[in-house]
C-alpha cells in the first residue's frame, strides 16, 4: 500500500512539475553537465514465472526510455567517453546505454530499439556462460527456488541461517534475493559449495535454462548492428572477495575468450555488482591494465576528470520514463548542491 501511495505521489509530482514547465526549466539551468551511464539487464516479454530477474525492464518501457534519451540527451557509445570526459567542460548532457551479462532476451528485443532510436548500446558479456551453455549462477538460484516443490526450506549460510517459508512465489522472490546476496560474498570455492547445498536442499525439477544466454553467433550479429562488446569477467564473480591471481584471470581470460570467438576488439569493462566494496583499488588497476574504461554499480553522473576505470552508472529497473526523468534530475540537483557549499 505505502509503495503504491508513494509512486503515486512521485507521479503527481512530476505532472505538477512537468505541465507547469518548471522541470524543463531546471533541466535547462542545472549545471554542470555531465555524462550519465544507465544500465540494464534482462528484457521481460514472455518470461516464465519461474524465470525471475528483478532488474527486468519490459520492452514498452524500454521504448519509452529510449524515447526520451534521445529528447534530453546527447547519447553515445562507450568509444566516445574518454574524448567526452576529457574535454574541460561539457556543452550537453551525454548519455550512453549499457546490457549488462549477455542475456538472449538482449537480442529478441532490444536489438529493434537499438536501431529504431539509434542507441549505439555496449554489452557486458560474462563469457564463460555464453561459451559453456549454461545459466548464471544466479539464474541457478532462482530456478532452484521457483521450481522446487518443497514449502520451506531450511538454509545454513554464515550470514543466512534458519527455516523460510516457501509458501508463495513472493516468499521466493524474498528469499532468492537473500539468498544470492549472502553467495556472493564468498570466493569461487565457496560459492558452487553452497549451490550444490542448496540445490539439495530443495529438490528441484529444474536446474536452470541454458538458453538463457546468448550464442556467440548472437553476438557477433549485434556487433555487426552496431553494439559495442565489453567483458563482465568469465564468472560473475565479487572481485573483492577472490585472489589476486584470480582477478587477473577473470579480466584477462574474458577479454581474450570474446575476442577469440568473434574477431572482435574489446575494450571496456563492467565490474560484477559493481558496488563500491565489490571491487578494490588493485582490481581497478588490474581493469586498467586491460581495458579502456571501466563502468560500477555506483549511482552517479560523470564529469570530466573522472577516473576511467571507476565510471559511475545509474541501474535502471522497470519504471516509467518519467520517474527515470525525476531519478536523473535528483541525480544532477544533489551535484549543483555540493558544487555549492
């Protein structure tokens, strides 16, 4: 109830706002300009209930997303960052547009967008899932809970212990949240210890699509389209929490890995999760070393100046164009704000 009286709020306040002119008219004098980073994930037309992504954007609202990009931005691709970012002072707001792990749905509908509103998109692959067929491990999880017939389980993580109910499909999504926040905290090792744990705990009737993923055909079909690649590391895992030997591994072996199967150079990097304890200062020199930029899950605008390989990116879920709008002119109050003290 209180979720739904708060949108409805927001919405009057942005008709308010927006029919009045008062929010163009702040869009005009805030300054200064910058370049934001949106990122996306899945894509939900015609998901299966037990296919389950909360950052899942329909494809009417990306649409509507893409639409107003291309009204109040200058929008780009991640080959142009680092001459935007270098200039003293930006003349517009920039805006480029991101995919983060290499989902088949990516494809199916986005693919028309990208060409429709001309968004030269870069997709994040995570590339050992998309080489061995098989889902994520956080796809893993959510087909472990959604197609296991038990009514509660009961979990003995570290940080997660006790019996959960099982009893709908919002008890599910709950727990399937808690349950990979609590997983990738833990190195490699532990973590595919702790899914075989669970997956025997609940009996499953279904492990997990492998159609999930996107082909390498796939790919290299997007990039001919115009989508520029980038590496999301072999694993998905939490850089922070594996050894530096490893580290090296994920951002080298991924870029090399989308190279050798689609001939195509890959210079920019999404780090997995991407919040500011989900990487260190070593693994950002690590992503240096081999790429041209890197993007984090830290919500923020860009300026110039900014450290390449600590861009800020704001994640977008499934909401409506106009309270993007508001999210990104919040985004932009709060740094003329600061600029001012």
């Amino acid at each position: 109830m209180w979720n739904s009286l708060r949108r409805l709020v927001k919405h009057i306040i942005y008709f308010a706002f927006h029919y009045s002119g008062l929010l163009a008219l702040f869009e005009f004098l805030l300054r200064p300009k910058g370049l934001f980073i949106v990122g996306y994930h899945r894509i939900s037309e015609d998901m299966p209930d037990r296919d389950v992504h909360p950052l899942a954007v329909t494809r009417t609202r990306l649409d509507s997303h893409f639409r107003f990009y291309r009204k109040r931005f200058k929008v780009i691709g991640m080959d142009d960052v680092e001459k935007v970012l270098s200039q003293p002072k930006l003349d517009a707001n920039y805006l480029v547009v991101t995919f983060d792990d290499g989902y088949l749905d990516n494809k199916a509908l986005a693919e028309q967008p990208f060409v429709d509103y001309e968004v030269c998109a870069t997709l994040y692959l995570t590339a050992s899932p998309i080489d061995k067929r098989e889902p994520l491990w956080t796809d893993k999880v959510d087909a472990f809970l959604f197609s296991s017939a038990e009514k509660n389980v009961t979990l003995n993580y570290p940080g997660l212990s006790g019996t959960f109910s099982l009893a709908d499909n919002t008890d599910r999504i709950q727990l399937a949240e808690r349950v990979k926040n609590e997983i990738k905290r833990y190195d490699e090792t532990a973590k595919r210890k702790m899914l075989i744990e669970l997956r025997d705990s609940l009996r499953p009737e279904f492990e997990g699509d492998d159609s999930l993923m996107l082909t390498w055909s796939d790919v290299g079909e997007l990039a001919a389209a115009g989508v520029t690649l980038g590496s999301h590391t072999m694993n998905h895992p939490t850089l922070s929490r594996i050894p530096e030997t490893a580290v090296v591994e994920e951002l080298r072996d991924s870029r090399r890995l989308i190279e050798e199967r689609t001939g195509i150079d890959v210079r920019h990097f999404a780090y997995p999760y991407g919040r500011e304890t989900d990487f260190t200062t070593v693994v950002a020199e690590e992503a240096r070393r081999h790429y041209r930029t890197a993007v984090t899950a830290i919500n923020g605008i860009n300026y110039p100046g900014q450290n390449l390989w600590e861009l800020r990116r704001v994640i977008v879920e499934n909401i409506p164009a106009s309270l993007l709008r508001l999210r990104l002119l919040k985004l932009r109050a709060q740094d003329y704000i600061r600029n001012r003290r």
